[in-house]
C-alpha cells in the first residue's frame, strides 16, 4: 500500500478524486480494543433476548434513519471512495430497501423448522445466535457491503463487530451512528478500527464466534487458517474474474450496453462485475468494435458532478497496479483497443481501457484487474466459450448473453461460480445468495442462505411420554 495509507498508528482517509488528506483516525490501543470486544458480547446478550418484533423494529428504524441522512452518508461516501454521487445515492437506498427486506422475510427464515416424526414425538430445528461475528470488509462499496452482511448476520441475534477498510472509515463510524440511533443496544454495532495483527489476536479471543471476511484471496487466506486454526467458522468473498459470455445469436446491442455498465460501474470495481468478455467468434468483431466505440464515451470525472460517469480509482497504490497489470498484458500480446493510461492532474483517475485478442496466460484474463478495463477473448464455438469461463482460478460470478433459453438454462450448470446471470449482468440482491468457489472463497450471503450461516442450527427431537 502506498505510503500515503500506509501507518503503523492511524486509519488515513484520503479523497481519491484530489489526493488530499481528509482525516486520520487513530487505531484503538490495546485496552479499547479489550472494551470494543467487551461490549459487543455484552450487547449480543441482551440483543438475543429481543423478540423478533423487536427486532424487526429495529430494522425498519434503522431503513428510516438511512433514508434520512442519505445526502449526508453520499456525499462522505464519494469523498472517501470516490464513487460517483448517484453511485452513493443508489447504494444508501439499496442498505434502506434491504433492511426492509430482511424486516419482511427474515423471520421465517429463522423460524423453527418442523421434521416429519413418527409415534408422537415432536422434531424441529432452531437456529439461534453464536455470539460476536467479526467482519473484515473492502472499501469498494463502503456501506452496502458491511450491511449486506450485517443484515443477516445480526437479525439472527448476533453481535457485529467491524474492521472496515483504512481508507474508509469515515463511512464506518457513520454506519454505527446510524444504528445506535435507530435503537438497536449500543455495541451490538461497533467499529474496531486497528491494525491487522490485532485483527488475529480478535480472531483468536474466546468471545469472537466468527469471522466474515470481503477481500483478496490473499487477505482471505490469512483470516481464514487464523480461525481455522483455533476452530472458528469463516465465510469468504474473495476476488472474481468474472466472464461475461456472448453468443452468436446474442441480442448484440443490447449486450453492448449492458456490458458497458457491467464493466465500468463504479470505476471497475466491484468484485461481482464482467472482467473477461468471452465472444464467440461469429459476433466477436461486431462486438469488439461497438463496445469500444461505447466505452470511449464513459466519461471519468469530478465524482460529485452529476454528469461524470466514473470516478478516481480509490487509492493511488490501486490505480498503480491496475496500469502494471494493462501493461503486462500489452506486453504477453494484448492489443491495446482503448485507453490504458493514467489521466493526468490531482487524483487518481484511469481512462476506460479496453484490451483485445486476450488469451489465457495474460494478466487481463488470469488476474483479477479492479479497475476500468475490459479483455476481449475470442472464442470459437460454444463448447470453447464454456472451456474458457471455467479456465481461471476464480468462480465468484458469471454472465451469458443468449436469445436460447433452454440452452442457457443448460449451460449457466456448466459454469463454475457462485452466480450465472442471464441477458443481464451480476448484482447482489437480498432474494438471491451471493458467494464464490474456487479461490473465490466459500459460504454464502444474503437469501435465506446467508441468514443462516451463522447460526446454530439446533436440532431438537422431543419424545413423547
């Protein structure tokens, strides 16, 4: 990490669209860490004993509080990330809309589950609270990725204790803002903004349950042994090299357009987003051409104008990295279509680059690149279509763009991820579970799914006398 992060004392929040410094935030010592731990399992007691209506109640109030500082939560969003500003708007209401989700449907998710049983016995299973969950989370969407979590980890009963990302933390402490003041026990919702040795040790303390974790493999590989190694369950959402497949009988323009939105949302980066456009050879130049001739419109800006379509990348370090990775392919044969530049001036932003004739042993197809560039791969039919999806280490998310149902339906349990969306592109959503395989990670979020992975799921068979 860049220098200009990096600190042996202090969370440094810096704005990405200027480069200048807007706060530090110094890491808890020893004995605050001591107290955040502390109070949470003290206030994951007494949130175990809520009701579920009380719960409920919670939640809505906590939508409502959202809503009403949304302008505010936005503006310190795109200052502190750089997302856009409609970017923050949409993420503000989608945390709102998904509370009230969990609200309506959370209960019966958790609700005793009944077993056939025979000669009068009753059979049920419970699922009830573990404790305190730690959450390590990303700065790429500041607010929706803790709360997606948070969600159905804490409607279960459980504590929520954040180690959000260093150049976030703005965004953290106004989400355990917004908490308190929506009436949930003060605690059940804390930051513990320190460093990552500390991190472990939290790890390893008896009153942490569990830990979930949105990162890098290498991040995720390193939380993960830690609480397998003293027997804690983990949940991991880890990189994604996501394909973005489009046949020959494609609707072609409409896959351009979706592609583009796909790919260059939120700057590139987002984890569940199109990376590799695998085109089969028919339409591959159609596409190509349309695409870059779309993609050289995407305008990047000042984030907080209203007509900039992406903002900074969110750290210079990043931004340096993105650049090396367009290179590396460059250099391995890519064709440079589109961009592949820094934009020069204050911040840290990158043209809309777009790489063709991208094979496998390339960065652009075997690396994740967390920014705005698309690799164009070509493939010849569709059996090498699907060889190509699956050629890659990662399995988070997938897209295939096809006006043959019935063949999508087939080939969408053909692809290793976690997710395959149809004629549109990857997007978390509470209906729907969101997680990896691969070196993608493991465990899943939101549905019914995510509800449920921290939990005790108790079974109880009762004899009749």
């Amino acid at each position: 990490m860049s220098s200009l992060y990096r600190s042996t004392k202090a969370a440094i929040s810096r704005n990405p669209a200027t480069g200048e410094l807007i706060k530090e935030y110094p890491y808890l010592n020893a004995d605050e860490i001591e107290k955040v731990l502390a109070d949470n399992a003290a206030a994951a007691k007494l949130w175990r004993a809520f009701s579920m209506e009380d719960r409920v109640a919670c939640y809505r109030r906590l939508a409502g509080t959202l809503r009403s500082r949304s302008e505010t939560l936005a503006l310190l969003a795109t200052s502190e990330m750089g997302k856009t500003i409609a970017s923050s708007r949409g993420e503000v209401e989608k945390c709102a809309t998904a509370l009230e989700w969990w609200a309506s449907h959370g209960p019966a998710f958790l609700a005793d589950e009944p077993v056939e049983a025979e000669n009068g016995d009753r059979i049920y299973v419970s699922f009830l609270p573990i404790g305190s969950v730690l959450a390590v989370m990303p700065w790429n969407i500041p607010f929706w990725q803790v709360l997606r979590g948070a969600g159905p980890i804490m409607l279960s009963g459980n504590g929520f204790i954040l180690k959000h990302s260093t150049n976030v933390i703005g965004c953290a402490f106004a989400l355990q803002e917004a908490y308190e003041a929506s009436g949930f026990p003060k605690g059940l919702f804390i930051n513990m903004n320190t460093d990552n040795d500390s991190v472990a040790r939290a790890i390893e303390d008896p009153r942490v349950a569990a830990v979930t974790l949105t990162g890098s493999a290498r991040a995720g590989s390193a939380v993960g042994s830690t609480a397998a190694r003293v027997v804690k369950k983990s949940l991991l959402e880890l990189g994604g090299a996501d394909p973005f497949i489009v046949l020959a009988d494609a609707n072609i323009d409409k896959a351009v357009e979706v592609g583009i939105e796909a790919r260059f949302q939120n700057a590139g980066q987002v984890c569940i987003a199109a990376k590799r456009f695998i085109l089969e050879r028919p339409i591959a130049e159609e596409f190509t051409s349309k695409f870059v001739q779309a993609a050289a419109k995407v305008k990047a800006g000042d984030p907080l104008d209203e007509a900039t379509t992406i903002g900074p990348i969110a750290r210079d370090d990043l931004r340096d990295g993105i650049h090396e990775q367009v290179e590396r392919s460059i250099a391995s044969g890519a064709k440079l279509l589109l961009g592949g530049k820094k934009i020069e001036g204050p911040g840290y932003f990158y043209e809309p680059t777009v790489l063709g004739d991208v094979t496998p042993g390339m960065a652009a197809f075997d690396e994740e690149i967390f920014g705005p560039v698309a690799a164009m791969t070509i493939a010849d039919d569709v059996e090498h279509a699907i060889r190509l999806a699956n050629q890659s280490e990662y399995g988070l998310s997938g897209n295939l763009w096809t006006t043959d149902l019935d063949r999508a339906a087939k080939i969408a349990r053909r692809l290793e991820t976690g997710g395959v969306f149809i004629n549109g592109f990857s997007a978390s959503n509470p209906k729907l579970p969101v997680g990896g395989v691969k070196q993608s990670g493991y465990g899943r979020e939101l549905s019914h799914f995510g509800i449920r992975e921290f939990v005790n799921a108790q079974g109880v068979w009762i004899k009749k006398v």
